[in-house]
C-alpha cells in the first residue's frame, strides 16, 4: 500500500461541472458551456477496486449539478452500497428539471440507489438564479421516499454575520421549515472564482484564503475524481485505478 494513502477511507466523484445555477459564491468561477461528465463505466470500476484495497466509509458525488446525469450518478452509489460503504453522499441544488413526474422519478431512484445522506444546497446564492418551487418539491419528494436528506446553505463571513445575503439564506430555510428537514452546518463561502470575483469586498486580510477542501498531500485521506478523469495524478480513462494510486507522490 503506498503509503502517502495509508489512510485512504473517501471517494468522491466530481460528476460533471455543467450546473443549473450561475452562483455569484462558486468557487469554480463560470460553468458556463460544461457538457463532460464521469463516465459510469470506469466510475464503478475504480470504486470496486478502490475497495478491494482500502478501507473506504465515505462516497460522494456532487458537481456542478449531479442529477443532470442521475444514471451515472446512481449508478455509482448502487455500487458503493453494494460494496456495504456506510455513508453515501450526494450533494444538489435539488434543480435538474421543472417537471414533477421527473423530480419524483428521480427522487425514487436515488432511494434506491442507497443515497443515506442527502445535502440540498438552499441558500440566497443559489435562490438567485434557482427557482425555489421545484427545489421545495424535491425537498418534498426525498421526505416521502425516505431519503435522509439536510439543508447545506453557504454562508458569507460566518453563519452568524447579519450582512444581506445571509439574512436572506435563513428566509429561504425557513421555506422547508414545513418538511422537518434538519438544517446542516453548511459552508463559509471560501475567496476563489466568482466569490472572489463579486463578493470581494466581504474578504479582508483576516480572511483565511486557503481552501477547506485542501489535504494533506502526504495523508491523503480521500481520491476525489473530475469529470475527465482525471485522478490524483493520472487519469483513470488512460491508466488503472491501482497503478495511479500505487505511483502517486506528493509535489509530483
């Protein structure tokens, strides 16, 4: 086992980068014109080998907007709770389609899948350019399907900064309040793409300007994989899964 991932318990898979919103805090920047997404195929077969050889506990998909893609994205966690991985995330601003038939189908499916831990991004960002009706009915429809689902809003400064945006996320919380869904801790929007690009008056030099998604690249506790395949440093779709993470040094 190499031993830069002698701790190794998460996969995450980056489903696609093409998204339903136009977020002014997305670390990513513009996702305009994204069509690439995962390919399932290799997915499932790097999470089966994956866990052939380290103890993994954690899954997640996310993106971008993952149910854009809802094969792929059940695909991958049906194999992961096949595997008996214990939590399988899935994160979504809950807005793939306008249709009710096609949310409930979804909704239906991810259930089955073996989604257990359901985050729904519901935030004044994300209610900018999300209609929240749609978001409210898949909310609803997860509820029904017994899919445990939390409201994941995004924060600017601090959960407890009174500035506008965040005045207006707890009253788009308050609209779920009537589906008992419980409100998670959520993030603090972090100062990179557009958060930087239109809310930079709201970071100052006390700002901490380094990624919370950043690890420790000689402890590596999670592989996170790109649309594109891309994979620590290789890429799945050229290389196998094993022999990436078998070659995989720090700084290279």
């Amino acid at each position: 086992m190499n031993r830069y991932l002698r701790n190794l318990n998460r996969i995450e898979f980056t489903v696609t980068m093409a998204c339903t919103g136009k977020c002014r805090h997305c670390s990513e920047g513009d996702h305009s014109n994204y069509k690439e997404h995962i390919d399932a195929e290799a997915a499932v077969d790097a999470v089966r080998k994956i866990c052939g050889n380290y103890q993994i506990t954690s899954l997640m998909t996310f993106g971008g907007e993952p149910l854009l893609f809802p094969d792929v994205v059940c695909m991958i966690h049906s194999t992961g709770k096949k595997i008996g991985i214990f939590k399988r995330q899935l994160i979504t601003n809950g807005y793939f389609s306008k249709q009710s038939e096609r949310i409930e189908e979804v909704v239906n499916r991810l259930a089955a899948s073996g989604v257990n831990d359901l985050l729904l991004s519901a935030d004044a960002f994300h209610q900018e350019t999300i209609p929240l009706e749609p978001v409210k009915f898949f909310a609803e429809c997860a509820v029904r399907a017994g899919v445990p689902i939390r409201l994941s809003p995004a924060w600017l400064v601090s959960p407890e900064d009174q500035n506008p945006y965040n005045i207006r996320t707890r009253e788009v919380l308050r609209e779920f309040d009537t589906f008992g869904i419980p409100v998670g801790p959520g993030n603090v929007v972090f100062p990179s793409g557009n958060a930087l690009k239109y809310l930079s008056e709201y970071f100052d030099e006390t700002t901490d300007m380094s990624s919370p998604y950043d690890e420790d690249p000689h402890d590596m506790r999670s592989v996170s994989f790109s649309p594109n395949g891309d994979v620590l440093d290789g890429n799945v779709y050229k290389t196998d899964i094993l022999e990436i993470l078998e070659s995989y040094q720090p700084g290279l």
